[in-house]
C-alpha cells in the first residue's frame, strides 16, 4: 500500500523557537562574585539548527576555560563569576530559514563584602580569647573560639592541631559548635601532645583569612605574667605550620 502525503502532513518549516532561562537551582537575587552561574538555551527548529551563538552585552562568548567559559551544546557555565559578568545574556539560534535571538536574561552580580547595602564579611576572631592554655597531662582543656561573621547563620568550624614535627585534624567529637562559637576538649597525654591548635571558620562568603590561634603548653612550664612566648610561622598551602619557639624573660 502506497500512502500519499500532503504539504499538511509534513513537519512545519520555519525558524527556530529559541528560549532561554538562568539555572533552575540558583537564586537569581543572590548571586555574588565568586560563584558559579549556568544559563540553559531551549531551541526548537526544523531543519535543525546548525549554529547556536552566545552573547553578552552584545558580544559574541567563546568557549575559554581560561576565562572560565564553558560552553557545552545548549548551556552556557560561568565560574567564578565577577561583577563584570553583570548584563544581558542571550543565546541565538541559526538553521536555514534564519538565526533568531532568544529572550534576554539579565545577571545581576552582586559585590561579595556588601549586598544590599549590608557589609558580608567572612568570619574573623573575636579579640579577648584566651590564647595560651596551660594543662596538665590528662587534663582537659576547654578551648573557645568566637568569631565574628556577616552572615552569621551556617557558620562551621573545624580545628587543626600542629607542633614542631605534625600537624592534624582535630575530630568533631571534640568539638561543641553553636552559631558563632565553638568549644575544642582538648586532652594532651604526651609532650607531643603540646603545641598550638587552630580554630577554622567558614560562613556563606569564604573561609577565614587567618585562623584563630591558641597555645597549649605545660601548665607551670610557662609564667605568662613574667614571660612572652614568640613562635614563628610558615605558611604552607593552607596549612600553617611552626617552624620555631622562643621562650623570652620581659
């Protein structure tokens, strides 16, 4: 049997239906420099297309991951976004019957350290801690770290241990966390248990730039009232580690 189609049966030729949209997992009110933004192009031709361009502010985006482009069929990834990113994005559709521009979008990237005109700030110590904690073998030692934070819901910390020849990760079930404030228990047992512990705290805009510092030494080692004790820092990667100890009289 032989079946007769008619211009009407056939698929409708035309120039493509191009739609764009911004990630469905982001908060369009909340993007700040740093973060990640993805765009989604929906296009629907016939004949297929054979080009889809990008471009913002009128300028065409090439594919760089140097520049933190990444372009892959119809999403368009922007990576560590920066207050430049801000504007209008569009993704343009071409086949044989015409290229045509999607809706624009606009990206508004909001300033890291002030969003609607609140300074966000990632934490920082509070200053009066008690910095140096003198205990003995098998006595605990409480450990507060209070920092300040805008925003200050969702802040976690974790804690570093370091002495002249290690450095580890202090684990959760030493640590009593709440809001801006954690508590360290900390037990030394052997000398190589005495050194400086760091407290960590990270909120919603980045981690801390330098963490909060505390010696545990010796109880009756060290006379904070007639004695300074002056260490020396290297920084490696994002591990400080000490690379000296002075015990100085005043």
């Amino acid at each position: 049997m032989i079946l007769a189609l008619t211009l009407s049966d056939l698929p409708p030729i035309d120039a493509p239906v191009v739609s764009l949209t911004l990630g469905s997992s982001l908060d369009q009110d909340r993007i700040k420099e740093g973060d990640d933004v993805y765009f989604e192009c929906s296009i629907r031709a016939n004949p297929p297309v054979y080009k889809t361009e990008w471009r913002h502010n009128n300028r065409v985006l090439l594919h760089s991951v140097r520049d933190n482009i990444i372009i892959s069929n119809y999403s368009l990834v922007l990576q560590d976004v920066k207050r430049f990113s801000s504007g209008v994005y569009l993704c343009v559709g071409s086949n044989a019957e015409g290229s045509v521009d999607s809706n624009p979008v606009f990206l508004d990237v909001k300033c890291k350290l002030c969003w609607s005109g609140v300074w966000l700030l990632p934490p920082v110590c509070q200053p009066g801690l008690q910095h140096i904690h003198g205990v003995s073998k098998r006595e605990t030692a409480y450990v507060q770290c209070s920092v300040t934070a805008n925003p200050s819901a969702g802040v976690s910390f974790h804690w570093t241990f370091n002495n002249t020849s290690e450095w580890r990760e202090l684990g959760s079930r030493l640590v009593n966390s709440s809001q801006t404030r954690s508590t360290l228990r900390y037990r030394p047992r052997t000398e190589m248990d005495y050194g400086t512990v760091f407290c960590w705290a990270t909120n919603d805009i980045g981690r801390m730039a330098r963490p909060c510092v505390f010696h545990i030494i010796a109880a009756g080692r060290y006379s904070t009232s007639s004695r300074q004790i002056h260490l020396t820092f290297r920084q490696q990667s994002e591990m400080l580690r000490i690379v000296g100890v002075e015990d100085v009289q005043i």
